[in-house]
C-alpha cells in the first residue's frame, strides 16, 4: 500500500501547507510546470518524487525530468504528462501515449482546473490535481491525494489549500 501526494502547477513556489498535508504519504508526483530545480530540490529532501516537467520549465529541468512518465505503483499502472487536453478532448500526444499504455491512473497537470473522473473512453482515472501556485487563473489552489493498495486507487481526497492570491 503507498499513500500517494499529486500536485501541478507550481510554478516556483510552493505553499507550506503543502509539506502539512504530503507528511504521511510515501511519494509526491508533480504533473509539470514546476517552474524551478529549487522547487524539485525541497520536495526531494522531503519525500521521494517522481515528476514530468511542463511548458514553462527550463532546459535544466527537463534534463531532470522526462516529458512522460509510465510507471507500475501497487499493481497500477499509471501514465503522467503534463498538457493532454480534458476527458474526451484529448491532446493527440496525450492521447496517442494513453492508447498505447494503457493506464489505469492517467495524471496531468497545465488546465489549473481541477479533474477527478472516471473516463470510459480510456478505461482510466483521470486525475488533474489543479494548480497549487501563485501564478494563474485559478481561484483556488488544490493537491489531491490518495492511495494504491494491491491493483484498487482509494481515498481519493482533494485538498484545498485556500485562494491563489
């Protein structure tokens, strides 16, 4: 069983509040638009991540982190990215990297809106955790967070961590 944080969207900043709420999960997966290796660098002290980088990230950051990630966590097979569109819009990469691997958990970041849905066009949780920085049109800043345990996603929670400012 992991405890998984999601995040998106930080563009340099992270609020504090966010190392109150990811305390007792296993990792942190950060959708892109990252904004700074700073950033990377206090969630790695913090708690082991995996990440993809995002269209406002530099050259450095996307030497340290992919575009995609595909990975098994429990059993899941999850797909990350940062830009695919909406359920049943798609963005063609993103829906051409979801086509051929077949995730259960799909995550990306860039809209700032935040999308937990069940899509039965591509058999998979669709998970957008918003925006949790400064810099946007959101209102609000978001996570989520939940927890894979033997092939089930469960405890779902979104987590609201007040306006943008």
């Amino acid at each position: 069983m992991k405890r998984i944080g999601i995040m998106s969207d930080t563009h340099g900043f992270i609020d504090p509040k966010v190392f109150e709420y990811f305390k007792e999960v296993d990792e942190i997966w950060h959708a892109g638009d990252v904004g700074s290796l700073e950033v990377i660098k206090q969630l790695e002290d913090f708690k082991p991540v995996r990440g993809v980088y995002g269209n406002i990230d530099d050259a450095a950051l996307r030497l340290h982190w992919p575009e995609n990630q595909v990975f098994q966590c429990e059993g899941v097979k999850v797909v990350m990215t940062h830009i695919a569109g909406k359920p049943m819009k798609y963005r063609q990469g993103a829906y051409d990297l979801i086509k051929r691997e077949k995730p259960q958990l799909f995550i990306c970041g860039h809209s700032h809106i935040l999308i937990v849905q069940f899509d039965k066009n591509i058999n998979a949780l669709w998970v957008n955790p918003g925006a949790c920085g400064f810099k946007g049109f959101h209102k609000v800043k978001t996570l989520v967070r939940l927890t894979v345990d033997n092939e089930v996603i469960k405890d779902l929670e979104v987590i609201e961590l007040g306006p943008r400012v």
